[in-house]
C-alpha cells in the first residue's frame, strides 16, 4: 500500500492526510473545499457523492481513508471494495459497520471501519487489558472530548461531527451484561468519576465499543462504553432532545446546538478504561487513564481529539502497509496489538 486517498479534509481528515504524508505515503486529498492549511500533496476539488468519480479515482490508488460523514460512508466502501482496494474509515455508526462487514467478506482488501478513538483506540486498549487475564469479569471504557475551561450549563463545546455526536447521543447503545448481550439507551447508567481530579459524569452512547460484543461475548462477563462529560450534560441533552422532541428533527438539533456551543482549540481528551478479573486465582484491576490535550504537529497546534483521532487511524494504516496486520478482510480493532500500536511512528503519539 502505496498510494492512498484522503476523503474529508475538516481538522481531523487534514491532520491524518499530513500525518500520512509524513510517514512515507503518497497522498492526495479530496474535498469539495480547499483545506484551511497549505498541504504538501495534491488537493483535488472532488464530489464524494459521485461514486463514477469514485471509481475512477480508486482505480489510481492502494488505499481510500474516508473522513466523511458517517451516513457517506457505506457507498464509499462499496466503491473501493468493487475497486479491490483498503478501506478505513473513523464511524461510530453500527448499521454503516454492519453493512462493511458484510462487504469485508469477499473483499480483496482490508475493510477497517472505526480506527478512531471511539470506537479505535480505545477498544486496542480494552483488547489489551482484557488478554492480560485468566478470565476477564468486566470492562468499562470511557472517553471525552471536552473544552479544557468550559462555560454555561452544559460545559461543552462541538470539536467533534454535530452529526456524529447527535447520531451516538440518540441510538441504541450494545453492551454485555452478566453474560448477555443486550441493547439499552442512549443516555443513562449515569456514574460519576473522577480524572486527575477532575470530576465527570459517564453515560451510555452509541457505537463506542464497535465490535466488541460480539468477540467478547461467552468469554468477558460485562463489557460497556460511556461517553463522559462534565456533570449536569446528560440531563440537559436528554431534556433538548426528548421532552422538546428534538431527536425527530436532528439536523436542526445539530445546528441549534453548534450555534450555542462552537468548537474550541483548548480542548481534552479524556480516556478511562478499566477492567477487573482473575490472574492466578486472584482479582486484580487494570487502568489506563490519561487526560491527552492539544500538541504541535508540523509547526501547528492540533487540537486534543483531532490529533487522537488522526493518530489512531494512520498508526492502524502504517500497521497494514508493513505487513504486521492482516492485508484482507474486516479487520476488528481489538485484533490490534497496543504495544505494537504504540511502536509505529504515529501511534507513539499517544505514550
């Protein structure tokens, strides 16, 4: 893998696209609006909707990493498996997975959908935890991607997709409780934790744990994704969007809420993934916490989720170029090893 399209060049797509660069690639990227930063590569003004022009363009390449709206995504895969290349993409959406794994099987390439952080990297580290026991009793992950110094009642700011983030606050959310796979709602099992002192709320989101249920089912006891925020946000998101109704009009909730809480350049990622279980007849507990904040990557300050979020996937990327990961097929991001992860020259971003 050589030669790779970059869909999408919004903060996360451009900051993938450079980081691609810089590990060797040869990268064009495609929007239908010319990027906010000056890139080293070819920019083409191309219609992502236009799958002949899709076509044509994949024909030219080893590899497509989408960074399009999850509800783009689904076409995009089937264009670059009947073109026989790899495929990546960031979604949370579970349908759009569904619909790549099937694709995945008969396809020539790999099929890699949600190599962002969440789900991504943090299901790699859930994986990680989880091997380390004889028998794994339960694992919880919890990621935010928060303003460092927020304001208001809701104490957030919209870094992230308002489509992305809206479609998680409103789905069904998997999970494994005492041995059973199961769906619950969005927005509720609220707990309270706490980060370098710091204190959070968690609650169940969509589309955070990817595929994990269904490898972990019969083996891992419980296993659930929370979304965290600062305390009073899910009572106030479930009051926006069920008793004003807003979850039947969600293209104007997106609007309304970006317009009230913009994006920010002083955010934080927060990551919690704790897991509990049995290592020679004795419990134990593993934790990875980290509170990862805005970096300088090729003379820029990125902002906490866009440079985690692009690190994750293009570490993933670099892994299947050099061969330390399976080159056809879906591939699950809990099959990743972390340790190897953190070795390749942008996934050690993140140790």
């Amino acid at each position: 893998m050589k030669k790779i399209a970059i869909l999408g060049l919004g903060k996360v797509g451009a900051l993938a696209a450079r980081l691609l660069h810089e590990s060797g690639f040869d990268v064009t990227g495609h929007d239908l609006h010319a990027p906010r930063e000056e890139m080293p590569f070819p920019v083409l003004s191309t219609d992502v909707t236009d799958q002949s022009a899709l076509a044509a363009l994949f024909a030219k390449h080893d590899g497509v990493l989408s960074c399009l709206p999850y509800h783009l995504n689904i076409a995009v895969a089937q264009t670059a498996h009947a073109a026989g290349i790899h495929y990546f993409d960031l979604t949370e959406d579970v349908p759009t997975t569904q619909a790549i794994l099937e694709l995945s099987k008969t396809a020539k390439g790999v099929m890699a959908p949600q190599c962002g952080l969440a789900p991504g990297f943090v299901g790699i580290v859930g994986a990680k935890q989880i091997a380390d026991f004889d028998h794994c009793r339960s694992c919880r992950m919890r990621v935010g991607a928060l303003p460092q110094n927020p304001t208001g009642l809701m104490g957030y700011a919209f870094n992230w997709s308002p489509d992305g983030v809206v479609n998680e606050y409103l789905n069904d959310c998997e999970v494994i409780e005492g041995g059973v796979q199961k769906w619950v709602s969005p927005m509720e099992w609220l707990e309270t934790l706490y980060i370098d002192g710091m204190k959070l709320e968690a609650f169940t989101t969509s589309g955070g744990l990817g595929t994990m249920c269904d490898t972990y089912l019969g083996s891992v006891d419980n296993i659930d994704y929370k979304t965290m925020r600062y305390p009073g946000h899910a009572n106030l998101m479930n009051f926006f969007f069920h008793e004003l109704l807003m979850r039947d009009r969600k293209e104007e909730a997106g609007d309304i809420l970006v317009n009230a809480k913009p994006p920010t350049d002083n955010d934080v990622v927060y990551i919690h993934v704790a897991s509990e279980g049995e290592i020679a007849g004795r419990l134990h507990r593993e934790e990875f916490v980290r509170a990862y904040r805005p970096i300088e990557i090729a003379g820029q300050m990125r902002t906490a989720i866009s440079w985690t979020t692009s690190a994750s996937v293009v570490a993933v990327i670099e892994m299947v170029r050099d061969g330390l990961l399976s080159d056809r097929g879906f591939l699950k991001q809990e099959d990743i090893p972390l340790e190897m992860f953190l070795k390749t020259r942008t996934g050690s971003l993140y140790a």
